[in-house]
C-alpha cells in the first residue's frame, strides 16, 4: 500500500487512487472511511461507515467541518480504548485464575512433602524402637513361661467351669443367632449406602467436566463458524484526490486539536511520513486560524509557507 500514510495506529490519510483494491481495507482493519469532497465508492461494504466531508465554501463551514471529523475520528479512538481495557481485564482473569491454580498445586505439593517426612520419622522411630521392643519381649518371654504355669493350673479349673457354661450357651445359641443376622442385614445396608453415594459424586464429577468441555467446543466453533466477528482495534482512512491537500489538512487539524500542539510542529510532522504534500493558500489560511485559536499565537506564516512551497518547486533549476 504505498499510498497509505499511517499517522497513528488508528488514523491514515491517501489519495483516491490507492483504493482500488477493497481487500487492502479489510487487511488493515480499516472501519471508518471519511472523504474531501468525494462521493461514496464503499456502498456495498456493510462493514465499513462512509462519511463525506464538504470543504466547499466559508471558512466558518470549513472549520465545522474539521471539528465534525474530530468527533468522528474520537468515537473510534473511544471503541478502541473500551476493546483495550475488555481484553485487558481478560487477560488478568486468566492470570489470576492461573496463579490460584499454581498456589492450590504448590500447597498439595507442600502437604504431601509434610506427610513424606512425617512417615519417615516414623519409620525411624519404629527402627529405633525395635531394639528396645526385643530387649522387653526377651524378659517378657521369661515371665511369660512363669505365668504359662501357672495359667495351665487356671485353665484346668476354667475347663470345669466352661463345660458347665457351654450347656447354658447351647440354651442361649438360638438367641445370638437372631441377633448375628440383624448385625450383617444391617452392615449390608451401609455399605451398599455408602457404594451409592461414592457413584452419585463420581457422576457429578464427570457432568462438570462434561459442561466445561462442551463450553470450550461451543467457543471454538462459533469462532470458526464467524472468524470476522473478533474484536479488532478500528482504523479510520481519510482520503481525497490527490492526497496533497485536503485530507492533510483535515489530518493536521484533528491533531492540533487533541494533541493541543503547534501548527509548525504537525506540519514538519506530516511532511517526514508524506513528503509530498501541498496545501492550498486556503487550507493553510485556515490551519493558520485554527493555530491562533488554540495556542494564542500564530507559529507560522502565510509568507513562510509561500515562500518555503516556492523554494521546494524551483528546487529542480
């Protein structure tokens, strides 16, 4: 696109020929198209907003003009500052969401170290503690063997006595039968309770996963079915036959109003990026008006810019 002039990220200027090819707009981003005195060539273009200009008549007209492609040019600049801020409160969601992952993950990671020390001490202490265990069990063995005497001498005495019981227990077996089978009914039941509500969260768990994956397809897919209608920042094009005049004027204007700045400093500004501007007597007349009202001075001459535009055409001799 060598006839396009970028002066901000938003806003370029050309001349009429440059846009032949519609493509390049769409490449560009181009959103709104604003015109010096030409007639709507993009009528069949929903996409794109048209607005004709008309630098015919007074000076008061003409300065109306100039300030309607300001508000024009600002809507656009304040859509583009809203989409920034949306994706930028996106983008610290998704950091946030990913640092209280981080921080869950990094406290399990903790969690799990603790309990692998705290098994290990206990490892060591039960090693430790086994020489100790065998010292007693050996004097425990000793007194054991006493005592086994003198249990065999009970255990003859308990014979007697449990022979006597076991005609009771025979009498009794019936009832402890009952209650026996009551107990197991009775475990069955919690057990198969509890198998359910483990199935009833397994379940529950798998929905959610379900649901959040579904959402992730249905994302892609309205992404892919309408790939044009991703937010991207909006540009303006300014455009006049020739891009020499009119629509470097209508530039220099919107950026002496927003930026607050002097007419010299734009103009040199303009020149850099398209070297081969040429106001009309005027059009700088008017810029010149425009320099007075909003820094209280004039920065430049009708003589200089005459002068210095003689200067630049007799440059060749």
């Amino acid at each position: 696109m060598s006839g396009f002039s970028k002066v901000t990220s938003y806003l370029y200027f050309c001349d009429s020929k440059a846009i032949k090819n519609f493509e390049t707009l769409y490449k560009f981003g181009i959103s709104t198209i604003i015109t010096c005195n030409l007639p709507n060539f993009v009528k069949n273009f929903t996409d794109i907003q048209f607005y004709e200009i008309n630098f015919s008549g007074r000076e008061k007209n003409k300065l109306e003009s100039l300030m309607l492609t300001r508000e024009l040019i600002e809507k656009v600049k304040k859509q583009n500052s809203e989409l920034f801020n949306k994706k930028k409160k996106e983008e610290e969601k998704r950091t946030n969401e990913l640092k209280k992952e981080n921080e869950t993950s990094q406290e399990k990671e903790k969690e799990n170290e603790k309990e692998k020390k705290k098994e290990e001490k206990e490892e060591e202490n039960e090693a430790r503690n086994g020489i100790v265990k065998q010292k007693k069990d050996e004097n425990e063995n000793e007194t054991s063997q006493e005592k086994q005497k003198e249990n065999e001498k009970e255990n003859e005495k308990k014979k007697e006595k449990d022979e006597k019981q076991e005609e009771n227990e025979t009498k009794n077996g019936i009832a402890k039968q009952k209650k026996d089978e009551k107990q197991k009914e009775n475990e069955t039941k919690e057990e198969k309770e509890n198998k359910d509500k483990n199935e009833n969260e397994k379940e529950q768990k798998k929905e959610k996963d379900q649901k959040v994956r579904q959402n992730k397809k249905n994302r892609k897919e309205k992404e892919k079915k309408n790939p044009n209608k991703k937010e991207k920042i909006q540009k303006v094009l300014i455009v006049c036959e020739d891009g020499q005049d009119l629509s470097p004027t209508v530039v220099i204007s919107y950026l002496m109003q927003t930026m607050k700045e002097t007419l010299r400093k734009i103009y040199h500004h303009i020149l850099k990026l398209r070297p081969n501007i040429h106001l009309s007597t005027n059009n700088f007349h008017l810029l010149l008006e425009l320099d007075y009202f909003i820094n209280d001075e004039y920065s430049y001459t009708l003589d200089e810019y005459l002068h210095r535009n003689y200067i630049m055409t007799h440059s060749y001799y």
